[in-house]
C-alpha cells in the first residue's frame, strides 16, 4: 500500500470533518495514532459493506459489537475482524475476505488479519504463512493488530512458533523481522502472557540471538522490550544473556537494545 503524503493531527480535535469522512468511509488511510483512533469502525463497516454490496452482513457485526463489555478500539477490530470470518465461512464468500486483504483503508486490514488468525481451518503455520505479508504492511496500525490476531495460536505452540519465527529473523524487511519478537513477548501488550516464556526465555534464544545487533531501530526497540518484559520474572536470564552479548558485539546498535532490556533491572538497583 502506498504511504500516506500528508500530516495527521496531533489531536483530535485537529481533524478535519472532511478528513474524518474520509477515515470513516474507507477512503484514505490513517497516518498516525491519533487519527486511527478516531475512525469510527462501526461507520466504516457500513461503507465497506455496502461498497461490497454484503449489507446483509451489517445487523450481525453490529450485534456482536453490541455485546462487547468494553469496546476499545483493540476488540472491536476483533469482534469485526472475527464476526466477518463466521459469516464468510458460512456463505462460502471467500471473495469478500480476498477484498479486504487488499482494501487501502488501514482498519479494513487491521479486520483482515483476524480473519486469519482465527481461522479455525488453518494451522499454525499456514496463519504465520499467511500473515506475513500484514507483519510486512506499511501501516503501524495492520503491523500491530496482525500478531495480536495470531498470538493465541503462538502462545498455544510457543515451541513451533519460534521454530517457525527463528526464519523470520532473516528477512530483508525491518518489519517482519520485528514481527518474530513483537508477537513472542512474554508480557506483551494488550494481550495475554506466554507463561512458559516468563518462566524460560531461554526457549526463545533462537529468535533473540539473531537479532542481537540488528540494524534497524524498529527492531531494536522491540527486541529490547522483549528482554525488559523477560527480565520482570528472570532476571537472571537477562542479566547473562546482556552481559554475554556486550562482550561478544561492540555495535551501537546491541548497546541500545542492553540499555534498553535493563531499563527496569537498572531502576530497581538505583
């Protein structure tokens, strides 16, 4: 998807009416937090499914939405992206999850990855194969909903997932690489722990060591929270695995991602 040229508002407040029409009807993307915030999915779902002539499929989106106890904008991508898949899966109407794979909104997409990564019919691997391409997206928004719609599935078979992800590690792109960490968290965000990986981090070493001197920053950052999550329940783990990868690399970018790992052990020592 082409990026976006313009500048979001910094609140909402700044956005336009002409610009939250078009976030609401599906016509341009979000280009920054605040802006994907501020789309009104249930607004938008009406457009893409009238646009795809499903109307048919509006009361019951809206009705599971209905039901929600808390509605954030997390599980409403959820609900949708969820609530979609049922349906298609019950009319045989693989054409529209094809459609929204390739929509040029961001939060279509973002509903998209559900409809993978929860597909009852696909196994671990054909979810990851499949996702790649979202964990490779332009958009911040579909890179982070797409291993929040496959992390139940990874923290379930924590030890495939990371033979599977230890491949990603050497992608060309920043954001698939990243996604190999991002989606293996053992705190996460927004999401559930990964006990077996709170109580052996070690299980992940085939992911983390890879990454230990990556040169992107987006990379770094996440590989650093991974470590900062980990060292919350082993410190001792972390503590070694930092020690050891100072001594081993001299880059900026390995002292980056230790400072950052140690952030919290750092504090607590102060």
């Amino acid at each position: 998807m082409d990026k976006p040229t313009r500048k979001g508002a910094r609140s909402t407040k700044d956005i336009t009416p002409e610009i939250q029409r078009q976030l609401n009807n599906g016509e341009t993307s979000s280009v920054n937090l605040t802006e994907w915030l501020a789309v009104d999915q249930r607004t938008l779902l009406a457009h893409l499914l009238q646009q795809l002539d499903r109307q048919q499929y509006l009361k019951p989106v809206l009705s599971a939405a209905g039901q929600l106890k808390k509605q954030t904008v997390n599980t409403l991508n959820e609900v949708i992206g969820t609530t979609l898949l049922s349906l298609a899966t019950t009319h045989q109407d693989q054409e529209l999850l094809d459609k929204m794979m390739q929509h040029p909104a961001d939060m279509v997409r973002c509903w998209a990855t559900y409809t993978i990564g929860r597909h009852p019919a696909l196994s671990l691997a054909e979810k990851l194969q499949r996702i790649q391409v979202f964990a490779a997206d332009d958009h911040f928004g579909v890179r982070e909903i797409c291993w929040m719609a496959v992390r139940p599935d990874i923290a379930t078979h924590v030890k495939e997932s990371i033979t599977i992800l230890s491949t990603w590690t050497a992608h060309n792109n920043p954001y698939v690489r990243r996604f190999a960490t991002e989606a293996t968290r053992p705190r996460g965000v927004w999401c559930e722990h990964i006990e077996v990986l709170k109580k052996e981090p070690s299980q992940a070493l085939a992911i983390l060591e890879p990454l230990k001197a990556d040169e992107a920053r987006y990379v770094q950052d996440s590989v650093g929270n991974w470590l900062n999550d980990a060292g919350k329940t082993r410190p001792d783990f972390v503590q070694a695995l930092c020690q050891r990868w100072q001594q081993e690399s001299d880059s900026k970018a390995t002292a980056y991602i230790v400072k950052k790992a140690l952030r919290t052990l750092t504090k607590k020592t102060a």
